[in-house]
C-alpha cells in the first residue's frame, strides 16, 4: 500500500522553520512572482482603482468646510468622515478606532487575511502599481531573473535606471498625498504654490518620507507583511476550521497516491494519483514565496493569485477548476458550508453595539465646547448685596464657519455674567476663544454654600453649547 505523500509532507514541518525571502545562510532571497491574470485579479484589479482613486482623493474632498480626512497630529485636529475631532473628543476618536479593530477581527475570523490580499495600501502599491511598473520595465519572472544575473551593461543600467526613476517619482507622489492627510490640503497647496524654497524644512520631511516609501517598494516589499506587519500573527490567534480562506483541496489534491506530473493517457482515477500535477504555478505566482499546498500560513495575504494560476492549469489539463479556492478546512474534509458561528455573532454583536454609541455619541455632539473652571486659589467676593465668584472659560469653535457674537448666560438660576473687558467676543474656525469671567449672584438664590449653576454659551440668540460649574458663597450667608 502506496503511503500519502500529503502526509509526508504534513509529517515535516521544516517549511515552518523558515521564510521564503530568507536563506539558510541568512542572507535575502529575493522573490520573483509570476505575473498573476484571471477573474480574481480582474476583480482585485477594479477594488484596487477605486480604493486608490479614495485614497488620493480624500484629503481634497470637503464636508462642509471639513477635510473628509485628516490626521494633523501636531495641531491636534483629527477629521474622520468629514467630522472634526479634537483634543476633547479623544474618546470618540478610540472608540472609532475600536470599531476598525472589532471589525478587522471579525473579517479575519470569517474570511482569514482578506485585509491584506484586498484592501491593504501595502498591497495595493506593491502589486497594483510598483509590481506593475515593474513587469512593464523589466517583463515577466523569467525576464527579471535574467536581467538580475546579467552584468551591467546598456540594457540593464536603462531598465534599472528607469524602473528606479519612477519609483521614486511615485514615492515622491505618495508622501505629498501623505502630508495633505498629515498637515491638511489647504497647506499642501499653499506650500507648493509659494515654493520649496520658502518651506525647506517640509521639502526635507518629503525627501524623508519619500525614501522610507522608495526603501519599501524597491528593497523591504513583501518583508512588510511577512515580517513587519503583526496582523500576520494576529490571524493565528482568530483563524479556526470554520474560517474561509486561499485554500488548496488537499484530499482532491493528493487523494491516495498524492500528486505527481501530468502523463499522457494516464488514468489518474485509477492509480489513485490526485488533480494535482505538481506545476508548482502556484508558488511561482506568489508574491510573498509560499506553497500553499503546505496549508494555511503566516506568509498568506489571500491575495487569490494562486486561485487564478491553478485555475488556468486545470482548464488546459481538463480537469476542474476550484482544486485552489476560497473554503474552510471544515469544507474540505467534512464537506460542511460556511456557517456564521457563535463566534463571529459575538464580534458581530460587539461591532453593531459599539457602532451604535459611537453613532449616537457622534450626532449628539456639539459643534462648540465650553470649558468653565474657577480661578485658582480664589473663592468668593462680596459685591454690594450679592456675591461674586470669578472664572476662566474656554470656548472651542469645532466648525468650519467664524462666530461673531458669543456670550453666556445663566441657565438654572437668577443672576448676571460680566466677561472682563468685553460683552462678548468672536471664535475663528477651528480656532479657541479664552478669557475670564465673573458671576454675581444674590444670596437669596443660592440655597447652600455650594451651588450648582449651569451656563449656556450663545451665538446671537442661539444657544450652541451648555456648560455647569459649582458657585461658592458663605456658609453663614443664610
């Protein structure tokens, strides 16, 4: 009785031991893929374009006056879907990004390492658009594999020189982009229209960031997801029998005999040999260097370039397509559909929750924020027949728009609000307003030495945010 070469081949682990753009001396393999074609890549094609065309186009679109996406760390102001966050809505801003995390982790315990093959920016420029350069300037895996043994000469130095050149230009492209998110559009364009020589110091930041990106699509590439990206080993931690991922169909695979080349006239059937004729397309066309028939790996970003390469040799063979395919281990060998498990309604129902008060908190917030604090070290004054107390204010202006006439008043209780120096003052977009303030209100309002008074901040007649404070009076005073 013949033994299952699947097996043996499950039986040694040493492929685990390594990667695949590293050799046993430790030094880098540098990995050539195959160009990928097929209905995925079709598809992964017309996502790409569109998340890109987003991607470039985000920090330029505007609601109501608000960058749709903006992540100004140095000012402080983040802008997320065309809704400002400040300093004072840090809360929002975690809880926002606990829903991208909740959500990452339940597409990755349904669907694996779909992130990274799909909507990843890593991926995206690598395939889409660097590897693509690159299979323009330089040809397919055979070619580069040629032209890297090749010595210098004419042809080599003007395909490197040239695939080099743009990189760097498209580097250059991408770390603008990157600093209209960081800094915002408007200082984007006010900075490129008065120079580079009135804005060195952004110049020299570009230049920096746009070696990092360069050193990352011309040297590190595929090492980001295999090495440095801990989402990787994250799936390890989500990943269970009921997750659909790029999957190869071991047991039609390798069936009895295990796999082995295709011979003409042979009845596989018969000897009990599996679909697979061991082309090793699959791993040719993957771009971070793996064999999938090894099963589910760290390496895998479910990119479906392989899908797509065994497919075509299934077609030219005769034999059925999907021996690669999106499917669980549980689909495989117990033949079961994918289910929603227990598992996932529990992501499911934090996801929709946390959606939930996120959402609600998010509408119910107000486009102003006031903050009242007593001054430091004073309590209260006799003024006349009332008592005083005195305060500092601060007023954030979270809109786009200029306040002109902004007061307060007291909302809960008699009495009267004198801001030093002024009747009222006037708020910039995104700007803050501060001062000091006094209150003076009668004893007989005020029921105990510590009273709780709530101040309403007003535009004209409108009252655009409220704000309470504790006002401190003799204890004897009643």
């Amino acid at each position: 009785m013949s033994v299952n070469r699947y097996e043996q081949k499950h039986n040694d682990e040493e492929f685990r031991d390594h990667i695949a753009t590293i050799t046993t001396e430790g030094k880098r393999q540098w990995i050539y893929p195959k160009k990928p074609s097929g209905k995925w890549y079709k598809h992964r094609k017309t996502v790409s374009w569109i998340l890109l065309a987003f991607l470039f186009a985000a920090p330029f679109i505007k609601i109501r006056g608000n960058q749709f996406l903006m992540f100004n760390v140095v000012e402080r102001k983040f802008n997320i879907f065309g809704f400002p966050f400040w300093p004072q809505d840090f809360h929002l801003f975690v809880i926002s990004m606990i829903i991208g995390v909740v959500f990452v982790a339940l597409f990755t315990v349904a669907f694996g390492r779909i992130f990274c093959g799909w909507i990843c920016p890593q991926t995206i420029f690598m395939e889409m658009v660097f590897r693509r350069i690159e299979y323009w300037i330089e040809g397919d895996r055979n070619a580069q594999i040629k032209l890297d043994k090749q010595p210098w000469d004419k042809e080599k130095i003007r395909k490197k020189g040239l695939k080099w050149f743009v990189f760097f230009v498209i580097s250059f492209f991408i770390a603008n982009v990157f600093l209209a998110y960081v800094s915002g559009s408007d200082k984007l364009i006010e900075m490129i229209t008065e120079g580079p020589a009135n804005n060195l110091g952004t110049l020299i930041a570009l230049l920096i960031f746009t070696a990092v990106f360069y050193y990352i699509y011309a040297w590190f590439r595929e090492q980001v997801c295999i090495i440095a990206c801990p989402y990787g080993r994250l799936q390890g931690a989500l990943l269970d029998n009921k997750s659909v991922v790029v999957a190869y169909d071991h047991k039609r695979g390798e069936r009895e005999a295990g796999r082995g080349r295709m011979v003409k006239n042979e009845d596989r059937a018969t000897l009990g040999k599996g679909d697979c004729i061991d082309c090793k397309l699959c791993v040719a066309v993957c771009p971070t260097g793996i064999d999938i028939r090894n099963g589910t790996q760290l390496e895998c970003i479910n990119c479906t370039a392989c899908i797509d390469e065994c497919n075509t040799v299934m077609d030219k063979v005769g034999l059925p397509k999907g021996l690669i395919r999106y499917a669980s281990e549980d689909e495989i060998t117990k033949k079961e559909k994918f289910v929603f498990s227990a598992r996932m309604k529990g992501y499911a129902a934090v996801l929709i929750i946390l959606t939930g008060v996120f959402t609600g908190m998010l509408f119910l917030r107000n486009d102003v924020e006031a903050t009242v604090l007593r001054l430091p070290g004073q309590l209260f004054e006799h003024k006349g027949e009332n008592i005083s107390n005195i305060f500092t204010f601060k007023v954030l202006n979270k809109t786009e728009r200029d306040f002109s006439d902004v007061h307060f008043k007291l909302e809960n209780i008699k009495g009267t609000v004198k801001i030093v120096g002024k009747q009222s003052f006037a708020i910039k977009k995104a700007g803050l307003a501060q001062g000091t303030l006094f209150i003076e209100i009668n004893p007989a309002f005020l029921e105990k030495d510590k009273t709780k008074i709530v101040l309403g901040v007003y535009e004209g007649d409108k009252r655009i945010d409220t704000e309470s404070t504790n006002f401190l009076a003799p204890r004897s005073f009643n």
